[in-house]
C-alpha cells in the first residue's frame, strides 16, 4: 500500500476486526489510499465488493492444502480476480494460477504483490474472463436463466397454504466454536437471521461465547473447566479435537432431538468438540436416512405445478 501510495487511481479497503487489526491500522491509517472500516456483514459487504475491482486474500505463511478463506468464495461470486498472498504449493495459489482466476505473490513478498496489483489495474484480461465465467457458475442459471435465491423467492411469493411451506422450508443447524461473536461468529448469526426470515427454522451450537440475536435455538457445548481440559490434553498428548467426549455425547442428543435436515459445519476447532465422535456419529446418520426421499420429491414437483 505504501508503495502504491502516490498512485491516484488505486484505492485500498480494509476491514475487519482480527488481533491484527491494531498493527493494520498503525501502519495504515495515516496513509491517502486506504480507507479503514470494521468488520462488514450483509448488504454492506456487497456493497464493498461491488465497489471494488480485485479481492485480496492472504494466507498464513505454513498453511497449505486445501485451505481457503470464505470470503475467496464470496469475491470469486461478486466476479472479483483475486489477489492471492499465500505459499506456492498452497491451494489458493495453485486454483488461481490454474484457473487463471487471479495473481499469487508469496508472503511478505511486497514488491510481487505491488506488480501483480499494477498488472491486473494495467490490463485484466484473461483473468477477468475467467473471473467472470467462473461467478456464473456459481450463481448458477435455473428456471429460465432465474438463479436459486431468485426462484426461491419466486416460489414464496406464489405460497398459498401450508403444505408447501412443509415440504420446502427446512431445519438448520450451525455447529461453530462462537455465536454472533468474532467474524466467524457474526457469519453464523447473521446466516442463521436470513434463513429464519426466509421461513427455516435454525439452531446453532456454539463452544465459547455467545451473542445472542434470537435468530436460532443455541445450545451451549460443554462448560468452562471442559474447555479447559481439552485444551490441556492437547498442550500435554497433542490430542486437539479428541477431548470433549461426554459434552460431545450430549450434543448429538440434542441434535437427534432437534432433527435438523442440513448441519452445517464451520469451525470444528477451540478445544469445546470431539471430532472423532462427531464424524463417526455423521457417518451413521448419513447411511441411515434420507430427509429428502422421493416422496418428498413428488410432493414438491406437484405442488409446484398447481401453483
């Protein structure tokens, strides 16, 4: 950003509220090209990506494999390039490169970075393109070119009894380490409040903290002195993700209880969860049933046609 400080017609967003934010803003702030915001959610984070022209998304330097930050989704949807700062070997790196999606520069590598930036202001190109074909392949096109929210909508407007609403409204349940609290937080909530204005009904299951925006049922994972534990096995044996056994048990209780149609999973770690547990328990649920089965199906296709 310093380097690019004197160019008038390339311009830096930043925002967020991590532990790095402090030093971001430090070194930042003082600077002409770059405007500093919290955390966006919602309307304003589209609003931000549709402001912009390229998404920068960066990795930790020693993480590899397949390993991707959410919102290179969600620029890669807004038919943004993107601007990858990660390892070579990375996943991010070598779908960008492959694809020709965008540019990589490795970490700490401000000089590669500042090039690539002048690059794709300079000419787009074939990164564009491809940008661009892959957003609509995300979006999707169905229902004569309507996109899935766009037919879902369409659907609710033509909702004239109950029977539809049972067979196409579903039950959700989030399973994060924090609730509207931290980014990954305010995701949840703000993912379990669309879904419960849309007509789904949500519960989230959370390990830490909590705010609560009454959007979904919460229910609390563990206690205190068994985050505790967990987090000391796993600073003695290396046991991450392996405590948790009885506060584990009693969530998959509860979800059995709940019967949820889709879990959504985000993240696993932070000490409050046993993963060996949850997964085997997933196995099993998945051979078992099928919330949409073809009954399900055929009450969908011919309520849709009388409407």
């Amino acid at each position: 950003m310093n380097q690019l400080a004197d160019h008038k017609n390339i311009k830096f967003l930043i925002a967020g509220h991590g532990n790095k934010m402090p030093s971001v803003r430090q070194a930042a702030e003082r600077l002409p090209n770059v405007k500093i915001c919290d955390f966006l959610t919602g309307t304003a984070f589209e609003h931000a990506v549709a402001a912009s022209s390229c998404g920068i998304v960066s990795l930790e330097k020693g993480l590899t494999g397949m390993c991707a930050p959410s919102k290179y989704y969600s620029y890669l949807q807004g038919g943004l390039p993107i601007l990858a700062i990660a390892e070579q070997s990375s996943y991010l790196s070598k779908e960008a490169l492959h694809s020709e999606i965008g540019l990589c520069s490795d970490v700490g590598n401000g000089v590669q970075l500042t090039q690539n930036i002048l690059q794709l202001y300079q000419g787009p190109g074939t990164v564009q393109k491809n940008v661009r074909q892959c957003s609509e392949t995300i979006h999707g096109k169905v229902c004569k070119g309507h996109r899935p929210e766009q037919v879902c909508r369409l659907v609710q407007e033509r909702i004239t009894h109950g029977q539809l609403r049972e067979l196409l409204f579903m039950k959700y349940l989030f399973i994060n380490s924090v609730y509207g609290f931290g980014s990954t937080g305010r995701i949840i909530a703000d993912k379990c409040e669309q879904l419960k204005n849309e007509g789904h009904e949500c519960a989230a299951a959370y390990g830490r903290t909590c705010a609560d925006n009454g959007a979904a049922q919460l229910i609390r994972i563990g206690t205190k002195p068994d985050y505790l534990f967990h987090a000391g096995i796993t600073r003695l044996f290396d046991l991450n993700g392996y405590g948790s056994r009885a506060a584990t048990q009693r969530l998959l209780s509860q979800i059995e209880h709940f019967q949820p149609d889709v879990i959504w999973l985000h993240n696993l770690h932070g000490y409050y969860l046993n993963v060996e547990l949850l997964f085997k328990w997933l196995k099993k649920a998945s051979s078992n049933q099928n919330p949409l089965d073809a009954s399900r199906l055929l009450g969908i296709y011919r309520t849709l046609r009388s409407i």
